[in-house]
C-alpha cells in the first residue's frame, strides 16, 4: 500500500519584525519609552485628581504637557493622554499648546490636532484634522445666561458631545459647538452653531453650507465626457447634400 505523505502547513508568522516594517518597531519602542518617562506624572495626576475631580486635574496636567516641544513632546502628550482619556489613539498627533478640559474626550486614529487647540467634551473621528487654534466646546449652552441676577459664573450650565466625523477637516481659529459630518471641511475663522451634514463645505460665522463636496469634480468629469464628442462633430466636415433627380442645374 503507497504511504501518502502530506506537506506540514506553513507556520503562521509570529515574528514583529515580519508583520511590521522597522519603522513601526521604532515608533512602538518610542511609544513605551515615552509611557515610561510619563509614568511618574501619571501618578501625580491621578492623587491630584481625588482631590480636585478628574476633569479639572486634566485641564492643569494637559497645559503643563502642552508645552513640551517637538516630536518628544508628542510622544509624551499621547501616552499621557492615552491612560486619561477616554479614548486617545497611538497614531493620533497632538500638538504644542493643545488643551483639554473633559476626561471623556475621544482621539480616533490617525487624528491630527495642531497646535494650540482647545478640546472639551468631543470625539474625534479616524483621519480628521484640526487646524492650529480650533476650540471643540462641550456643547453650546456650557455657561446658564438666562438669570440676570446672578453673575454667569454662578448659573449652570449643560454639556454635550460635539461630534467631529471621520475626515472632516477643521480649519484655523475655528470655534465647533455642535456636531460636523463625516468628511466635511469647516472654513478658518467659523463658528459652527448648528450640526453640519457630512461631505459639505462650510463657512462663516455662524457657519453655513457653502457648497457640497466633490460637486466640482462631477461637473469637471461631465465636461471632459462632452468634449470628446464636441470635437469629433467639428472635425467632421457635413457631408454636401447631393441634388435630387428633376433638380434645377445651372
């Protein structure tokens, strides 16, 4: 009888360095390294706030973080961030001078925040962009206006999360106190009052849908499948009409 033999399986691939490229392997050993010199200001943060209340501990914990510079100052910030926020992404970048005021904030992947932005209670999507010095509120009414006799210090006020979508891309200086769609872009300087819907452009203050995004392309891409026949038609001379029989010929 013929012994059958059958080759073993190929061994999964269990090696980093196989799945992932030398410069994911020094980016993780720069995000341990940057846990472990942050360490120590962890715990001083979490004593501080069973003191204080968490929210306000992250408000002084990020302003002294906030001011380390350069990529260091990166890393430190992230994996600071990552143990005191709710959710704070390893590929995410926070840059110099970036503030935050509520422990449930959210930092999806690849979430990029510039320099000197303010972040109250939002969630950031995966891909979005925050140019320097955009403020997220926690909602639009966090300050009570309406008791005129009493300082607006002293009235309550209500929170809310202000949702920025996947993609969407906040432009400088911008103030968001409600919701932005999924890859909608916010121009410099505005003030978003009202929820935004996704793939639009919007400006102003307060902010308004300028036009719908990809709009242009799709008419571009029109035009570019009209022309082609546009100019086959005038590259091709009528053909002269021939005189019928019984015609008049001079």
């Amino acid at each position: 009888m013929a012994h059958v033999t059958c080759d073993p399986p190929a061994p999964a691939v269990t090696n980093l360095a196989s799945r992932t490229g030398p410069r994911e392997l020094v980016k993780a050993a720069a995000r341990l390294a940057a846990l472990v010199v942050v360490s120590p200001f962890l715990l001083w943060h979490w004593l501080w706030a069973l003191l204080i209340g968490p929210d306000r501990a992250l408000e002084g914990s990020s302003e002294a973080l906030s001011l380390l510079p350069g990529l260091a100052g990166q890393y430190l910030r992230r994996a600071f961030l990552a143990w005191t926020l709710a959710e704070c992404h390893p590929t995410a970048v926070i840059g110099f001078g970036v503030l935050f005021s509520k422990t449930g904030a959210r930092v999806g992947p690849n979430v990029y925040i510039g320099p000197r932005c303010h972040i109250g209670l939002a969630h950031i999507g995966r891909d979005a962009l925050l140019a320097a010095g955009v403020y997220l509120t926690s909602g639009a009414r966090t300050h009570g206006i309406d008791d005129l006799s009493r300082p607006i210090r002293e009235q309550i006020g209500a929170t809310a999360v202000v949702q920025i979508g996947a993609g969407a891309w906040i432009g400088s200086a911008a103030v968001v106190m409600a919701d932005v769609g999924r890859d909608t872009v916010v121009g410099a300087g505005a003030v978003v009052t009202q929820a935004l819907p996704e793939g639009v452009v919007a400006a102003g203050v307060p902010a308004r849908v300028v036009r719908q995004r990809g709009a242009e392309i799709a008419s571009q891409d029109r035009t570019i499948s009209i022309q082609p026949e546009a100019a086959l038609g005038e590259a091709i001379p009528a053909e002269p009409q021939r005189a019928s029989i019984g015609s008049e010929v001079e």
